[in-house]
C-alpha cells in the first residue's frame, strides 16, 4: 500500500489526509488512489511484455466505473461473470476483443448479448453449456469463440469458499474428461474452441498451487495436440494473494505477527510460471482481480460510541457487515488503524457496526490504538471484494466512494439516499 502511508501521525492517501475526505464527503467513506491501482496493474502486466497477452482485470474485485476507466485506458482487458459486469467493462471503454466470461451458469440472454458484442471468448464450463452456445451461435449465424475451463483438481490451499479447483467443487470441467470434452466441443457447429482455462482459488499465498496449474495446463496442451486438437491460448486465471497483515506501519501501532511476510506476490508468482507456460508457445491471458484493485483502497468509519460489557470493550463504528461482508463471511482479516494515530497506547476491542447481527464484526479481541467517540477508523486492503459486496440490509445504504490521485479528489459514486431506497 505504498499510496496510503501516515506523514507524521495522520494517514495520507497520496498526497490527501484522509480525515479531510470524511469532513467533505461523510462516512462510511471508501476511499480509492489511482496511483496505487494502476501501479499494482502495471507491474503484473509488464512483465509479460514480449508475450503475446491480455491482462484482463476480474471486475467482480471492484466494479466501480471511474476505477474501470483508468485500467482500461491503461490497456486492461477485462473478466466477466455476468451480462451486468460485461456492460460495465464495455461503457467503460475496455476493448470487446479483450474481455473474457467466465462463470459456472451463464444464462442463454448472456450468451447472446456476448457474442453479439464479439467479446474474444466465452470460458465455457459444462457440456451442456457448450451446446447452448453452439446453438445461440446458430441462431445468430455467427461464430462463438470459446475456451473450456478445466479444472485440474489442485488444492489451492486457500479459504474453502474461496478455492474452486478441486474435483469436489462445482467449477468447470473434470480434468480427467478434458480430452473427451474439447474433441466434443470441437464437433459441434459454430464453435470456434481456442484454449484451455484454469482458476484455482482465491488469495492464494503460495507459489506451489499455481505452479502445479502451469505444469497441468502444459501437459494438456500437448495432449490435445497429439490429438489433433490445436490450442493457441491459455488463461491461467486469477487468485495472487495480497497481504493484509501490517499494510501500514508505525511506531504507534501495533504488529500483527500472523501471516507470512515473505509470501511471494502476483508478480512473483507469474514470473516463476513463465517458463511453462511459455513453452507452450500459447498466448497468455490472466485474470487477476484482487491483486491488481486490494491495496488501493481503504474504508473510512467514524467512532460511534464505545462501551464495556463483561470481557468485552466494543468499538461501534458507523460501517457494517452490509459495507465490508469479508470480515463476517471469511472471518478475513483486515488491519484497522486510526487515521490519526493520538496516543501509542493499545488495548484488545472488538470493532463491530451497528448492523443487528453479532456476525457483524471487523475484527474481534483486537489490539487498536485506544480510541475515543468520533475518531474515523481506516480499514486496510479494502478496494478488493468490498463495494462490490454492499447491500442494504438493515435498510442501510450504500458508502459513497472516492478517487485521490495526487492531490486531486473525485467522488466516483455518491452515497446512496432514502429516496432511493425507496425506487
Ligand atoms: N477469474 C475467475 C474465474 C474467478 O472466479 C475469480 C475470482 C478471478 C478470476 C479473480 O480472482 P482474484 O485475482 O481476485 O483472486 N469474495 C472473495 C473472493 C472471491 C473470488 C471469486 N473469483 C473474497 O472477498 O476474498
């Protein structure tokens, strides 16, 4: 998080106090540095410069359009799930031979609306989605470009949520039928069958899982070659884990000591795949989402009271699960900071909103610097998996969201009102 760093004892988004921005704008108050998140993109796409490749940023990490833009006028290609993400990608200018769609229930109206828009292909998952596509190829007398995603049954060694790339999982097509499958694809009419995808997991901190995918995806390629079938790209997916432990640090605060602090990032993870999948002779596509979007961004919160109960000191702050789900739904942790640091004093607090559930924590038994009533909270490593996954449960509505880029600031989505609550 290189853009978020405290100057003196107040936290900074680039060349921003971030306490300012809560002043203007109000909390809960996401807060996005452009810098930060073309950089993260930047040094996962540079080095597959002199490949022939697409890094297509997975949108379901963070939608938001300003956010889009910058990537794509960056040159990002863009991964898809739904017709909803695939029109985001195309207003926000991402270039339709560049966006893939992936996903395990892609609908019929979907479909058409993706080939209709000629994206560069659709990952198909099943046999009888391959049929479906053949047929709306058909119909639109049109060619459907695909590749299959299989899955190779790797343990990614990840939150069970978040990994897909076991047999047991309900993620693309039995590794062991992927012959069978593309000598099936490759019969029915329309389908233009170009490569072979994989996605094991998610934050994945180890190099292992995906060097095993590599050596799947090679050896796959050279099978269905021998077999005739002729393979010219590979998309390897996304998953690079990021570190949320001590994103900041500072005298004032505490450590955390979990975690690995020498898990190897996006970069090095692809850096040490290169070679295999290389070789292949393929063109790489890589869908990286967390990577790429996680450490450019943070979600301000107010103090809204403190108190003890039994064991228990809370802090309740204004955001809840219904703005930052990670925390109930993983148990995920995010470090949790003031945005000024007044006092080196820690005491263990449990931080919970004021949604009514107990499940609505982000963070239990944890060491914070003391706090008092109408102090902002910052909470790290949230650009990932955090708008995206707001709601208005508790009839609560949506942060508003911002973009710092130097000393520039922009509100890239207002906060949501009654009024449209109501429509
Ligand atoms: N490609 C496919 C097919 C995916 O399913 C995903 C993520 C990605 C790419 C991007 O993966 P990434 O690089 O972001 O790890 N809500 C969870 C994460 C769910 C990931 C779903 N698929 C969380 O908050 O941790």
């Amino acid at each position: 998080m290189k853009q978020f760093s405290f100057r003196e004892n107040e936290l900074y988004c680039e060349e921003v106090p971030v306490r300012e921005l809560t002043e203007e704008f109000g909390t809960p108050l996401y807060v996005y540095s452009r810098t930060e998140l073309l950089d993260n993109f930047r040094s996962l796409d540079s080095l597959l410069q002199g490949t022939d490749h697409v890094t297509c940023y997975a949108l379901k990490a963070n939608s938001n359009p300003a956010l889009l833009k910058s990537l794509a006028d960056d040159g990002a290609g863009a991964d898809v799930v739904s017709a909803g993400e695939l029109s985001l990608a195309l207003q926000a200018g991402f270039s339709p031979d560049k966006i893939v769609f992936a996903g395990v229930g892609k609908r019929e109206d979907e479909i058409e609306y993706a080939l209709r828009e000629r994206i560069h292909c659709l990952n198909a998952e099943s046999v009888q989605e391959l049929q479906l596509i053949s047929l709306v190829a058909l119909r639109l007398q049109t060619g459907a470009p695909v590749a299959l995603r299989i899955n190779p049954n790797i343990d990614a060694d990840s939150h069970p949520y978040i990994s897909t790339g076991l047999k047991q999982h309900k993620f693309g097509i039995d590794g062991e039928k992927a012959l069978e499958t593309f000598q099936f694809a490759a019969s029915l009419p329309n389908l233009e069958v170009k490569g072979v995808h994989t996605h094991i997991g998610s934050q994945i901190r180890k190099s292992e899982p995906f060097l095993a995918a590599a050596d799947f995806l090679a050896d796959l390629v050279k099978r269905l070659r021998e077999s005739g079938i002729l393979i010219t790209q590979l998309d390897i997916g996304g998953g690079f884990g990021v570190g949320y432990e001590n994103a900041l640090e500072h005298e004032g605060l505490p450590r955390n000591e979990q975690g690995d602090p020498n898990a190897p990032d996006a970069p090095e993870i692809l850096r040490a795949m290169l070679p295999t999948l290389q070789q292949t002779g393929c063109s790489l596509w890589v869908e990286p989402g967390r990577s790429i979007v996680a450490s450019a961004g943070i979600l301000l919160t107010r103090v809204l009271y403190t108190k003890e109960q039994g064991p228990k000191k809370f802090v309740i702050v204004d955001a809840g699960m219904n703005d930052l789900l990670r925390p109930s739904l993983y148990n995920a942790y995010h470090q949790i900071v003031p945005a000024r640091i007044e006092t080196y004093e820690h005491e263990p607090v449990d931080i919970v909103g004021p949604v009514c559930e107990t499940g609505d924590f982000f963070a239990r038994d944890r060491l914070l610097s003391k706090v008092k009533q109408r102090d902002i909270l910052a909470i790290m490593t949230a650009g990932a998996y955090g708008f995206v996954n707001v709601s208005n449960y508790n009839g609560r509505l949506h942060p508003a969201e911002v973009l710092v880029n130097g000393d520039r600031v922009r509100v890239v989505r207002q906060r949501q009102t009654l009024e449209e609550l109501l429509k």
